[in-house]
C-alpha cells in the first residue's frame, strides 16, 4: 500500500504508547465528564420529550376545534340508508363463446344442439 510522505507522521502518532496507565486523578475526572455528559443528554432528551408531546396535543387540539362544525352536522344529519350496512359479493354470469375444438366440462359439445339465446 502506497503511504504518502506528507502523512507519515500523522500514523506514527496514533501508534501504541509505551506510556504509563492513567492515574487515580485521570480516571476521576473522567468519570465526571462522563456524568456530566450523560446528565446533559438525559436533559436534552426530557427537553426535546417534553417538545413533541406539546406540538402533539396542540395539533390535536386543533384538529378537533376545527373538525367540531363538521361532527355536529354529522350528528344532526347521519348519512342515508338508514343506518343500514349491506356488505356482500357480487356474482355475475358471463357467457363465453364456444370455441371449436375446445371441449370443457359442462359446455356443449359442437355437435350438440344447444338452447338459443
């Protein structure tokens, strides 16, 4: 792999360290940081929470009040039919032309005689 000469040092400084562990000092200021972090996003998150849930039930909210003309004429004039649900299939017959040389259980053979139309 071809490595440019500009940014040789640039991965020399990411190399493994012969260094010391941490000190006590280190790892306690570390571990504030990462409360204070935590505590800051959990703030954000109940902030942004709080947000949404707001916008939300302001757009509800508005949506009733101007939907509220249209339940009340809902009410005083329900749709017709009477309150009657008719739910069901429709079944239609269609005729098909007979076609020669094609014989099919129940269709007539051509050389049968065959009811007019």
């Amino acid at each position: 792999m071809y490595r440019d000469p500009k940014f040789s040092g640039l991965f020399n400084q990411f190399g493994a360290r012969g260094g010391t562990p941490p000190s006590l000092l280190q790892k306690i200021v570390a571990a504030i940081v990462t409360v204070a972090v935590f505590g800051v996003a959990l703030m954000f998150s109940v902030v942004f929470f709080a947000v949404v849930v707001t916008v939300g039930a302001v757009a509800w909210g508005y949506l009733w009040w101007k939907t509220r003309a249209l339940r009340k004429q809902m009410r005083e004039h329900p749709p017709t039919g009477h309150g009657m649900v008719i739910e069901g299939e429709v079944i239609r017959e269609v005729e098909i032309e007979d076609r020669p040389g094609r014989d099919s259980p129940g269709r007539a053979s051509p050389g049968e005689d065959r009811p007019p139309r």
